[in-house]
C-alpha cells in the first residue's frame, strides 16, 4: 500500500484517473453511534464544484453537496461499524470494515480505492493512502460529505428519541455536555462501551 503525503496539484490528478472509488469516514471520535464510511464513485463528465473536506464546509453546503453527488455519482456506498463491532475490534480495526463494506457494496467495481489518511484495509483492488485526501481528491471529498450528512442525520434521528443527550448538538462527541448528560441519565445501548468516559461510567455504576 503506498502512502501519498504533499501532493502536487499534478500529482493528485495522475491518482485520478480511471475509474477510482473515493473513500472516507465520519465517526471515530464519538462516544455513541456507528462509525460511518462511504465510497463514491464520480463521472468524469458531471464535474461538482465546491467539494472539499466535509469538515470545512456549511452544513448547509454539505446538505447541497449531498444531493448533487447522489444525483450526479456513478455509484454512492454507505458502509458502517456498530457501537458493539467497535467494542469488540476497536475503533481501528472497526473503520477498517466499515471501508470495506462501502465499497463492496459499491454497484461498479472500480480500478482502484483512494482512502482519506495514511492506511487502508484490504478490499481485493488497488488501494492508496492520501494523507488530507480530502481535500485533494475529489471522489474522496465526495465520500467525506456523504459520510458526514449520513451520521449527522443518525444523530439527530438519536437526538430526537433521547432528547436530554443533546445529539443533534455534539453528534455523540464528547463534550461537557454529552459528559453531563451521560452523568444524569447514564449509558445507551447505542453507546460505545469501551470507549473510557462510558467505561468508567459503567464501573462505578455496578
């Protein structure tokens, strides 16, 4: 697996060429949900204008970007790791499966897999590590966005069925204030068990 860091602006564009799923993930952090990947697929001839790392964008721009990727990509995934995998791999180990289940579940198989970071899973195909890829290459800035709008939609969804955690606020990071509500109305199923503020949670609520 190469690991690609600093990229020139001609460097990147060599890496897209064919057919390249770009893959991301949202999600590692939290102390509550899936960690969530997608794997995006883009048509050459359908260019979207603005993609970037979805963390440097408006939620409204990303709530705009999501639609248009969906409507333009040759083929979108969504892949996921649950709170129990998470628990059970770790949170490494976790992301790693859920790569691969966005792009196995891609309906183009593509020539080759860019992964945001500095390490990819085994997928059976060609596969790239780009270091800030997401803000490189555009397949992988595709696969950030639908990655982050899918989980941040799921924690609102989370938030509106346990009000009193503030989700739609924090989306499940932890922050003083999901550290006081777990404080006040304890651990969810859909919380992370191993991670240490909901571990430590549980041990001294024996």
């Amino acid at each position: 697996m190469a690991v690609y860091k600093n990229l020139s602006d001609e460097q990147a564009l060599l890496l897209q060429q064919g057919r390249v799923a770009g893959v991301d993930e949202v999600g590692r952090g939290p102390l509550v949900g899936d960690v969530v990947t997608a794997a995006v697929i883009l048509d050459p001839g359908k260019p979207i204008a603005g993609l970037n790392d979805s963390k440097k964008l408006s939620e409204k721009k990303r709530d705009a970007l999501y639609l248009e990727i969906m409507d333009k990509a040759l083929a979108v995934s969504v892949g996921r790791a649950s709170p129990a995998e998470i628990d059970e791999l770790n949170i490494l180990h976790a992301t790693m499966l859920a790569m691969q289940r966005a792009v196995a579940g891609l309906t183009i198989v593509p020539e080759s897999v860019l992964v945001d970071g500095n390490r990819t899973p085994d997928f059976g195909l060609p596969a790239h590590a780009v270091v800030k890829g997401d803000g490189l290459i555009a397949a992988i800035s595709a696969a950030s966005v639908i990655a982050k709008v899918t989980r941040d939609r799921e924690m609102e969804d989370l938030d509106a069925r346990y009000p009193q955690y503030g989700f739609a606020g924090h989306k499940g990071y932890p922050t003083k204030a999901h550290f006081e509500a777990l404080s006040a109305h304890g651990v969810l199923p859909e919380h992370r068990r191993s991670f240490r503020p909901v571990r430590e949670w549980l041990e001294a609520n024996r």
